[in-house]
C-alpha cells in the first residue's frame, strides 16, 4: 500500500482546513503555498482577482492590519484599481439618509398692529428631517461612476399670539434639490486616505412664507384685525462640484470622513407682500388691502460641510459593501439678490376709535441650516 509521507499529510489537512474555514474567494490554498518558506515564516496567498482587474498591495497595511488592498494615486500613470465587482464590468450603489437640520431664514419680516399691540411674522426655524437619496452606477475598470442624488426638506411652524390679540404667526420653508453627475474615486497613499470627487448639474426648488394675524374685540360693536404674508421663491438650475475624503481608524471597520460640496445656480427669484387693515365702530367703518411684487435674475450660492464617522462591512453573501455613517451637517444658501416687496395697511375708526396697522416684506432670500445626517446604502 503506498505510503504518504509526513510533509503530504500536514499539507493536506492545511488545504482542507483553509478551504473549510475561508471564504469561496479565498480557497486557492495550495501544497508549494503552504510550505513557501520565509524568513519569517510562510506567506499567506495573494487574494484572488476578478478578471480585468489588478489589484496593488495598500502601502498603508504596514499598520498592522494585514494584507489590505485600496485604490492608488490617479494622477501615477499605473494606477491600480482592487475592486470588489463581481464578473460584471458596470455596478450598481444605492445609499439613502435622513437629515435633521435646523434652518436660520434671512429675508423679510412681517408684522401687524392692533390696538397699539403689535406681533411680528414666524418663520419655519425648527428642527426638520428630511430625506436625501442617491443612486448611481460604477465602472469596475476605472476610477469612474455616475450618480443622481435627491434631497428635500420642508417645515412649518405655528404659534399663537400672545396679549389682548388672538391669532397666530406661521412660517413654512420647502427646499428640493436634484444632483445629476460623473465622479472618480481616488487614494492619497501619502496619508492613507481615499476620496472622490464628483462634478455636474443641479436643479434647486425654494420656497418660503411668513404670515402673522391678528384680531381684537374691543366691545360687541368695536373689532379690529391686521394681516401681514411674505412669500419668497427661487427656481433655477446650475452646476455643482464635491469631494470626500475617508481614512480608516486603525485595524477597524470604523473610519473618519470630511466632505464638501459647493453649488452655482443660475435662476429667478420671486418676492410678494400683501397686507391688510379693518377696524369697525358705532361710528364708522374702514379697510384696507395692499400688495406688492418684487422679481429678478438671481445666482445662488450654496455650501455644504458634513464631518463624521462611517462603519463599513463586506457581506460575502451578496457580494457587496454596507455602511452606515452618522456626521454632522452645515449649509449656507444666498440668492445674491436685491430683490424685495413691502407692502403696508391701516385702518382707524370711532368714536370710540379702534385701529390697526400691518407691514408684509419678503426677501432677499438667504438661510442657513445646521444640524445631523444618518445614513446608509449598499455598494458593489
């Protein structure tokens, strides 16, 4: 009966414990790789690569974390691309996030007077979640990939007028905006942190309104009101431009992340003020209705900052990466217009007198919204 010799046994049961316990990716243990001798002892195989691709040892890894793999320097001619695709050359992501932000409204504001009482215009300056979601496609051959991205957030906020005067103040804010663009993934292997950068158009929907309203019963035959509503709008469309820089917290899955994202859009604001007046006695009776427009071309500025933390995992079974990351978030938004709209009303009656006034402004538009960002999404 043939014998086997000691070598050939240890050899053997290496390859069956190695293919038991790896990953389908990483069963390609082999006699001569077991027993490759080193001065430091035997060298793990290389991991196993999808066809087309060639993967580049990180020169990062030297933190101890083993035989990790990333993208190299776009701008070295022989860069090199480690992907996770599988055979298919396009791949999809996917990735959505609720935001929390707290936006600070600049632009007009609006008031009434009742009786020598007067109550100023809310604006929407709460805390709001809205979603942002973002798609795109990947090309596992090169650095490159093209995205959507959809944000929106929409508030309002009511509060009842104090004093004498019953009534309330009512602001509301509904933002949307849609990204379409090209991005390139890349590694500074200098201070071992990967980024991306992306560039394309984007389409922006503003709108913004303050109103107070407030009323007066002085006697059974005497009553006065005011109202005052600002409305403010911007539509446009313009070109817009991001980076994200993400370096890993030692031998984690955990990793620090910074990105910025900044916006030019061509487009149109719009402002309206209407205001009115009444007051009713025994004696007489008066009202008053005014309004005003305000418009103008327009570029908006936008900047956006986010800084956090991101946790990343592989899922072997379906072949793909799953994060979630939590950061902090900051915009700033400005029109760069003049435009505006006043408009104001007053009415007086008696014996005995009762009165009452209302300005209504709007614009120019600015905010600004601060506050945190929860994510998280699939990519291949």
């Amino acid at each position: 009966m043939p014998t086997m010799t000691v070598k050939a046994w240890m050899a053997a049961s290496l390859c069956l414990l190695s293919t038991w316990s790896a990953p389908a990716d990483d069963r390609v243990a082999n006699v001569d790789q077991v027993f490759q001798q080193t001065d430091g002892g035997f060298t793990p195989p290389a991991p196993q690569v999808t066809s087309g691709t060639v993967c580049a040892p990180n020169a990062c890894a030297a933190n101890g974390c083993g035989n990790n793999y990333t993208f190299q320097s776009l701008s070295n001619a022989t860069s090199y691309f480690c992907d996770t695709c599988s055979s298919s050359r396009f791949q999809p992501f996917v990735g959505v996030e609720a935001t929390y932000l707290k936006p600070n409204i600049h632009g007009g504001a609006s008031s009434a007077t009742v009786n020598g009482t007067s109550s100023g215009s809310t604006q929407a300056e709460g805390f709001y979640a809205g979603p942002r979601i973002w798609a795109g496609l990947r090309d596992c051959n090169s650095p490159l990939f093209v995205q959507v991205q959809y944000w929106q957030l929409n508030g309002n906020d009511v509060r009842a007028l104090n004093g004498p005067t019953f009534g309330a103040s009512t602001g509301t804010l509904s933002v949307q905006t849609f990204d379409f663009e090209v991005g390139s993934i890349f590694h500074i292997d200098s201070i071992c942190t990967d980024g991306l950068v992306t560039f394309g158009g984007r389409h922006v929907e503003w709108n913004t309104s303050s109103q107070v309203a407030g009323s007066q019963l002085q006697a059974i035959d005497q009553f006065s009101s005011a109202t005052a509503t600002g409305l403010s709008s911007f539509s446009g469309t313009g070109l817009t431009f991001s980076y994200q820089l993400k370096r890993q917290i030692a031998c984690t899955n955990w990793s620090l992340f910074a990105s910025n994202r900044y916006s030019w859009i061509w487009g149109e604001d719009n402002n309206s003020a209407i205001s009115s007046a009444s007051a009713f006695s025994p004696g007489a009776n008066s009202g008053s209705i005014n309004g005003a427009l305000g418009s103008g071309s327009s570029q908006l500025w936008i900047a956006e900052f986010q800084v956090g933390t991101q946790w990343q995992r592989r899922l072997q079974c379906i072949n793909a990466n799953a994060f979630v990351r939590i950061a902090f978030e900051y915009q700033f938004w400005d029109a760069n217009s003049n435009s505006q709209a006043t408009a104001g009303s007053f009415a007086v009656a008696g014996p005995p007198p009762v009165s009452s006034s209302a300005i209504a402004s709007s614009g120019p538009l600015g905010m600004s919204l601060y506050g945190v960002a929860l994510s998280t999404g699939l990519t291949w």
